[in-house]
C-alpha cells in the first residue's frame, strides 16, 4: 500500500490494475481519456498482458469488454457521457444478460459543457438498465469504488456504472492504494444460455433482474458510500450526490447544521431517504448534472414535502455544480475573493498553426463561396469542428459523431446542390462507414472529405483506428476507384487541390476527398523524441 497523489481519471485507472484488469476498452473522449492512457503506460500491463488498445467506438469497446466478462475476466470500459449513446445498445441489454467476471463500466459527464455537446446526466443510463451505479466524491472515493466495484459486479451478477464529472476526472489527490489482486481465471457461466437474448430467454432474465432491484436497493442501504449524519437544525435536510457532498463540506469543514444523506452508490437507499424525509421540513438535492435524485424524490417518496434543487431555481438548471452555487443554495454568505478581472475575455480554441485542417478549410471555402454559392458544409466531432470560427466560418452543422455524412446526404435527397461533408480518419471509422455505404448503396450526389490526419488530434493524440486503411475501406464499401482522390494539403498544392474539388462537386454521385498530412502536434513529439 502506498500513497499518491493522483487524477481522479488515474485513481480509477490504478484502482482497476490493483484490482485484477485483464483489459480495458475504451474510445477517446475528454473527461475520459486519461483513464485508458494510464493503463496503456503502466509497466503491469505489458507484463500482466492486460488488454488496452483503442477500440473503434464505444458500441465496439462495451461488446469486447462484455466479451472478457462472458470468460470470466475483470474488464473496464471508459467513454465520455455522449459515448454512452453509441455503447446503449449493448449496455441496456448488458443489464440483462448480468455478467460472468466483474464489468466496470465508466461514464465521464461533463456539466458546463467544457469539451462537449451536450449536459447529459448517465446514471439515466444506469436506471434504465436497472442496474447498480457509483459515483465518488472525491479521488480516494473513485480508486475504492473502482477497486471493489469488480467485486460488486461479480456479486451482483450485473455490470456497474460508475459515473464521475470533469472537476473529478482532471483534479489531483492523495489517493491510498490497495494491495494488488491476480486475475481471474478463465470461467464460464453455469448457465449456457446466459447470454442468449432470444425473446423466451431474454423475458425470464429480464423478470431476474426486476426481482433484484430489491437486494441492488438493500446493498445501497448497507453502502458505506452512502451515509446518514444527523444535524440540529431540522428545517432543512440535504441529499448530496456524488462531488456534491464535497462542495457541501468545503462550506461546512466543522460539520454541517443540518442532517445530510450522502450518496454514493445507486439505486437510492429508501431507508435512509425515509429517515430524512421524516426528520426535516424541506429537502435540498446537491447533485451535478441533470435533476435525477430530485426528480425522483418528487415523484415517489416526498409527496406534500418541498424539494429543493435544479427544478425549481434553487440551483441554475445548467452548467456544473460548485462550492459558490452550493453556499447560496443552504443560504451562506459567498465568501470567495477573486473575481475574474474585466480585461480577461474568453478566448475561443482555434485550429493549430500548421495544421493541415486549415490549409483544407482555406481552398474549400475559397473554391464554394466563388463558385458554388448555394452550397452547404456539413462537419463532425474533432479539432475540424473549429471551422465553424472564424476566419474560416467554413460549415453548417456539428451534431454527433458521423453525422456529416448521412445529414449530407439527406440534404441532397431534398435538393441541396453540392452537399459536402467534412469527418476526420477516426470519426469516419468510428461512425462514419455506415453513412457512406448507405450513400453508395443508393448513389447519392454527396462529396466526401476525410481531413487525416492520421491520429485522433482533438484527445490528445491517440491512435486512429483507420490510419493507413482509408482508401482500402472506402474501395471495399462501393465507392468508384476513379473518385477516391487524395492530396497533399500545403499551401503549394492550392491550385492542385482546388481542382480535385471541382472535379468531385461536379461528379454526379459519391466521392471521396482524402487531404492527409499528419497532425502537427504529433509530429513535434515525433521529433522531440
């Protein structure tokens, strides 16, 4: 046992080593990423032969881990809160086959939105699967959940969510260490049909998991990350979730007057709820992200009793949770000190210098706007998105992961005239290969721009799933040789690339535009070493 002072993202990461990992899967994806990275660089790995290569997507990286369950091994799967939108369909239907070896799997939200499109809340995610979920308050908090989370899993047959936030995933920690666990063995379930979701199979698991909600509920209720401290002073009583329960403490370092529920572990403790809801003439729900316990309690449990939170103004209904928000909320005086000066103005990321995203947007835009004036852009998630600033004010739309292709070729069906998209290498072979094969399938008018840049840039540099195998996919999904066009994107290759642009914009039908020059970041650490 030792002590370190680590990340939250590198709790978890050295909690799932000491734990018995025998693989983690995982797509890049901030406050996410960190947690695969340090298990990629920790010398265990290689010795141990734990898994740890990017996966494709999360939908890929959720079945691989499941698959490392079925054979009894510890698995780990980490994604950011929109990746539990691409991982949903085997996570759901994961809650019902339960597991084999312990499964973790590991949702980073991110409220405020730093790097992110939307707010999105993922213990909604791990109550629609009906299964258990943990969410720390602090660093030592995410290495213990992590490290006996396995365990849970195993116990309870199910794999466990564990949901942290950005303020915990990139902030540091004195973090105790464990000793370190072996793997498991190989094993299989007793049950051969376990993982068999036929219907008749797939109705009698699903009423087992229903009739385990009521031991999943018991194990909260004995948590000791949920726990009940009494206070004086009645009028209110506090129901804090997760980081949460330590902004409460940073207003409260005697202790707080009033009676506090900490939650920790999920689905709610009824009991403990019980006895707050019965001692206290109001309830205020401290929770980062979307109102999930507050939307809960006035719904079933405090009927005729105020609940307090997001909903009702208490706490501003978007953006992330903080010390300052949680003192006006228990009517304290807002102490803080620094103000942020009127001289600092937010400054918006933009594209590196030397990026070859930039020499792409500069002969694209130039060669629409001068002659193709009824023209659209649609673009997708990665360092290319910053497009949409200026000086380039280069596309249209950034929705999720793939889109561009498939919106591109909406529009097109409904008469857009040219319809281009912009997708990087490991967006394109994270979602984007079903969107082209539909647009080859039905010929679409579409012009297709994979900017590589033979990395995943916007995380910091990762490995792309498709590096060296572009123009091999686009070749196997249908699209004609002849209008797969690459380019070098310089500066002295403007007129070159302007004219393959044109010659694509005017081909009737699919065309793939591949301008490939390795990320300037990566190349400089290339150097560097």
């Amino acid at each position: 046992m030792s002590k370190q002072l680590l990340l939250g993202d590198e709790a978890i990461a050295q909690a799932a080593l000491d734990a018995g990992l025998s693989g983690v899967y995982a797509y890049p994806g901030t406050p996410s990423t960190e947690i695969t990275e340090y298990i990629q660089a920790a010398p265990i790995t290689a010795q141990n032969n734990i898994h740890h290569r990017w996966a494709s997507n999360e939908k890929t990286a959720m079945e691989a881990a499941l698959g490392m369950s079925f054979v009894g091994k510890r698995a780990l799967v980490c994604m950011k809160h929109v990746g539990m939108n691409v991982a949903a369909d085997c996570f759901i239907n994961a809650g019902v086959t339960g597991v084999n070896g312990g499964l973790l799997v590991l949702a980073a939200d991110d409220p405020s939105m730093h790097s992110s499109q939307n707010e999105q809340d993922s213990r909604f995610y791990g109550d629609f699967a009906l299964i258990p979920m943990l969410e720390p308050s602090n660093q030592q908090e995410a290495y213990d959940m992590t490290y006996n989370g396995f365990e849970l899993s195993e116990k309870t047959g199910e794999p466990v969510l564990l949901r942290i936030v950005t303020r915990l995933a990139h902030s540091r920690a004195g973090v105790e260490t464990k000793p370190q666990k072996p793997q498991n063995e190989i094993s299989f379930s007793e049950d051969p049909r376990q993982f068999i979701l036929l219907p008749g199979n797939a109705r009698k698991r699903y009423k087992e998991l229903l009739a385990n909600q009521a031991e999943f509920i018991k194990a909260s209720e004995e948590s000791p990350y949920n726990k009940y401290t009494d206070g004086p002073n009645k009028k209110m009583g506090i129901v804090a979730c997760g980081i949460g329960y330590n902004y409460l403490m940073e207003n409260y370092p005697e202790g707080c007057e009033y009676p506090v529920l900490k939650i920790g572990q999920y689905p709610l403790p009824k009991k403990q709820l019980e006895q707050l809801v019965a001692s206290c003439e109001e309830i205020l729900v401290l929770e980062d992200g979307q109102p999930f316990v507050e939307k809960k309690l006035k719904g079933y449990l405090a009927k005729g009793l105020k609940v307090k939170g997001r909903l009702d103004g208490t706490l501003p209904q978007d953006g992330e949770l903080t010390p300052d928000t949680v003192a006006k909320a228990v009517g304290k005086e807002n102490t803080s000190t620094f103000t942020t000066p009127n001289l600092v103005a937010m400054r918006p990321p933009a594209l590196c210098e030397g990026c070859g995203h930039r020499d792409v947007y500069t002969v694209l835009t130039e060669v629409l706007k001068k002659e193709y004036p009824t023209h659209k852009v649609f673009s997708d998630i990665g360092c290319y998105t910053l497009g949409a600033n200026a000086p380039f004010n280069a596309i249209n739309s950034c929705v999720d992961m793939g889109a561009s292709i498939t919106m591109a070729k909406g529009a097109s069906e409904g008469g857009l005239h040219p319809a281009v998209a912009v997708i990087g290498d490991s967006t394109f072979t994270h979602s984007g290969m079903t969107g082209l094969l539909d647009c080859v399938n039905e010929e679409s008018n579409v012009t297709i721009v994979i900017s590589d840049n033979e990395t995943t840039a916007m995380t910091g540099g990762q490995d792309s799933a498709g590096t060296g195998k572009i123009e091999a996919i686009c070749k196997g999904i249908g699209v004609d040789p002849a209008h797969i066009r690459v380019f070098v994107p310089l500066k002295k290759n403007y007129e070159e690339m302007a004219q393959i642009i044109r010659d694509e914009i005017n081909y009737k039908g699919v065309s793939v535009i591949i301008p490939r020059r390795e990320c300037i970041q990566t190349l400089k650490r290339k150097k560097r070493n």
